[in-house]
C-alpha cells in the first residue's frame, strides 16, 4: 500500500494552510519530515502532488483528487475508531431488525430518532417480511431481532420469544363479486369455488407459510399486503385482510366486508430474538418494544 492515512492528513494539512512549513508547525513535525514525506509519496506514485508557488504549496490536479478521496477515507476511518470503541462499551456495529408486514416501518421512525440519540453509532438496518419471513430472519441470522412475527415459532430454534398483541383479519371482497349475492354467513365451499389472493411468504429456509387457504383453492400470489388489497379490490380474487388496511378499502367503496363460516380470523404476534443475544442496542430496542404504549402506537391502525 503506498497511500497511508498518515500521508493523507499531511496533505489536508498542507492544502489547508498553505504551505509546507505551516503544516509542519499544525502537526508539531520539522519542516524538512513534511517535505521528505511529500516527496516519498510522489516518488512512490509516480506523480507530482504540489508544486510552489512563492511560499504558497498548490495543489496539482493529481493532488486534488488524491486529497478529495482521501478526505473520505480519513472520515471513514475516524467514524471507525468511534464505532469501534463504542463495540467495546457494548454497543453493535449493526442492528438488523425484521418488521412484519402488518407493522408500517415509518410509524417507527420516532424510535429511531429517540435510539440516535443516545450517539451510539450503531448502524440499523430494517427489513419488511411477510408471514413466516420474521422468523425465518432469525432462524437464518438475517436478524437480530423480529417485530410483530406472526403465528407459531420454529421448533428447536434458539429463539426467546415474548407475546406481543394480535391483529384482526376481516373477510373482504369487491362490490362487484359473485360471492356478494349471497347471504352471510359466505359458506367455505362457495369461497373454495373462486380465486383467493395471497401475499408470497418472505421466508427463505423455513418452510413457506400460508393463511385461509381451502386445499386445491386456486391462488393469486402477490408480493405485499397493498397489493393484495388492490388485487380483490379490482375483483380477482377472494381474502382475509388486517382490519385496518380493509377499513380504508371499504371507506374509499372498493371493498366490502363479509362474514364467513369460518369465522373471525385473527394473527397472534410476537417480538422474538435469538436466545443468548446481547447488546446495548439490542437490549434498548427489546425493552422498547415490549411496553405496551409502543404495542399500541405501532398496533393503533388494526385494532377492532
């Protein structure tokens, strides 16, 4: 490696006060030290860095570009020293957080803003799943830690697992549908008879999970629960959606509610981590969530 970061603070402080000589005083170097690292840097490139003008120390175009990347570089390098020393206190590099789907991230922003200001310097990261994909985040490392996974937990996967509130589901179909012309309760066999809309589980190694789902029914799959609601909203098919986001369809005359003989459908959730994991972050987003003033904030939209 011919460029060190030693060599690029020497050229930050020539560039920023002038000359050689000034920089060496700002570093507590000799003028000579500065100048005879300059040149080495040179040699070893291949290229000149600055050329004089009077006492002034100019940078060349080659020397430009050098300081401006290497500006980024000695950034990065302090931001990792802090991350660094931050690791050792107890803080993570990352927190990788899995929402389920029936949560909207945005609404956890103000977390977010409350966790920057502890200065911790962990990065986080958030990722949507869908059914079994919260779990299967965990179980795979993908995740630190799983809001809102809904159903039963994987057996024998090492998780610690706290109850965290359900979400209601309602029957819902287009005003125009053929089920409509029927009384409720809507008998299963004539729902098996039309096309149900799924959401695609996100899991990528646990076994892919499915919800309200008659056996040799056929299947519209789609990739979110926006998209599932537009889907039967424009008649293509059947499903069970969060109470919520069937609130809004039904409101705008898109949707209609109907009762089933299946009854009412509702999705246990859970805030799970993998047991034996710790850290600050971690542990500051775990007792967070487990209050129930965040259960509800996050919750408020799809309760009944």
């Amino acid at each position: 490696m011919k460029i060190s970061l030693d060599a690029l603070q020497l050229m930050d402080a020539i560039a920023l006060r002038g000359s050689f000589a000034a920089a060496a005083e700002s570093l507590h170097r000799v003028p000579s030290a500065v100048t005879h690292a300059v040149r080495k840097l040179e040699e070893d490139l291949g290229v000149a860095l600055f050329i004089r003008e009077g006492r002034r120390a100019v940078l060349t175009p080659a020397g430009q570009a050098l300081l401006e990347e290497g500006r980024r570089l000695i950034k990065a390098a302090g931001a990792l020293e802090c991350r660094v020393q931050r690791v050792a206190k107890g803080w993570e590099m990352e927190l990788r957080i899995a929402v389920d789907s029936l949560i909207d991230i945005a609404q956890l922003l103000p977390l977010v803003k409350e966790f920057d200001a502890l200065d911790s310097s962990t990065r986080l990261r958030f990722s949507q799943e869908v059914l079994g994909g919260g779990w299967d985040a965990l179980f795979t490392g993908r995740a630190d830690l799983a809001l809102g996974a809904p159903g039963d937990p994987p057996s024998s996967a090492g998780l610690a697992v706290h109850p965290w509130g359900s979400v209601p589901f309602v029957f819902a179909i287009a005003p125009e549908h053929p089920l409509n012309a029927l009384p409720d309760p809507l008998p299963m066999t004539e729902i098996a008879r039309h096309r149900v809309v799924v959401v695609a589980d996100s899991s990528r190694e646990l076994l892919a999970r499915s919800v309200g789902l008659v056996d040799g029914q056929l299947t519209l799959t789609v990739p979110t629960l926006a998209a599932k609601a537009a889907a039967q909203a424009a008649g293509l098919g059947v499903g069970h959606l969060p109470i919520g986001l069937a609130r809004r369809e039904v409101a705008a005359g898109r949707l209609v509610v109907r009762e089933t003989e299946g009854g009412h459908v509702q999705d246990n959730l859970h805030l799970a981590w993998r047991t034996g994991a710790s850290g600050k972050a971690l542990d500051w987003f775990r007792k967070k969530l487990e209050t129930a003033e965040w259960r509800d904030r996050l919750l408020a939209d799809n309760q009944s």
